[in-house]
C-alpha cells in the first residue's frame, strides 16, 4: 500500500526541529557578532539546549524512518535531482548530528560549559579558540545552505511539478 504523506511522528519531528532550528541559527549567528557578554551567555544558553533537543528528534526521526510507513519518493522527472534530493536529505539528518558532536565537542574544549554552569559570561573566551568550535561555525554555515537548497527545491517542485508537495508533511497550502 502506497501513503500520500508521512506519518504524523515524521510531521511531528520535521516540524518542531524546524522551529527548533528557527531558534538556533539566529542564536548561533548572534553568538559570533556578539560581544562576551551576558547576552552572549544567554545565546549559548539557548543555542545548547535547543541544540540537544533537535539531536534527540534527530535521532528519533532515523527510528521513524525505518519504523513508519512513508510515500514513495518524489519524482522531480529527472534521475539526478532525484538523487540529489534523496542525498540531502540524509545530508540534513547527518549534518544535525555532526554538529551536535562539535557542539558538545566545542563547549567541553572550552570554557563555555563553565560559564554556562556558573553563569559567568567573563568565563567566555575567545570564541574561535578551538578548532571544534571553528569546525562548528562552518559545519553551521554549511548547513543553513543545505536548509536553504531545500526550501527552495521545495518550492520550485510545487511550482514546476506538484502543486501538492507540501501536503506529504501535513500542509494543505
């Protein structure tokens, strides 16, 4: 039997690492351009933990996805870009639990996780003293470029293909 959507525990994950994630890229980008401040201390604070709940749904989401039942793959008409899009797909996956690890990585070769844990923004050192946070930063930025091909293949597939698309992820726009 062939699904027209993915399941609700898919919808459900993709959807809350999405806001997750609209949370943790200004916070990450705010972290860089900002100053050791308290403020600065207060994006570290909310990047982390929004950081390890989009992990744990990471995670949660490969179980699902050889758990749940799911729609056949989209056909963009041509056998590369269907490649392509399957590619980024786990790319997306794997990218949030790389970065997870250089996060962790970053916060425990530092003094972040001190600063965090005495909230004590003085302790924040120089942000790029470490190569785990200099492979985080760009393993970050990578990522947002994978995020952004997506929601542009998204849209350019409803425009060109099937206006329907988005209803695979319990959309009806």
């Amino acid at each position: 039997m062939t699904v027209e959507k993915y399941s609700n525990r898919s919808i459900w994950i993709h959807w809350l690492s999405a806001i997750l994630m609209l949370v943790m890229i200004p916070t990450g980008l705010a972290m860089s351009e900002t100053e050791a401040t308290s403020i600065r201390l207060l994006w570290y604070k909310i990047h982390f933990i929004t950081g390890i709940l989009v992990f744990i749904l990471a995670v949660f989401h490969v179980y699902v996805y050889f758990k749940d039942e799911r729609p056949t793959a989209v056909n963009t008409g041509n056998d590369l870009q269907n490649k392509c899009v399957a590619i980024l797909h786990r790319l997306l996956t794997i990218f949030i639990i790389v970065l997870t690890i250089t996060g962790v990585a970053s916060v425990c070769t530092t003094q972040i996780w001190t600063a965090i844990i005495n909230n004590d923004y003085k302790l924040l050192s120089v942000l790029y003293d470490s190569v785990f946070v200099t492979m985080h930063h760009i393993q970050g930025l990578i990522f947002i470029i994978l995020i952004m091909l997506h929601i542009v293949g998204i849209f350019l597939h409803r425009a060109k293909i099937d206006p329907t698309i988005l209803q695979r992820m319990g959309l009806k726009l």
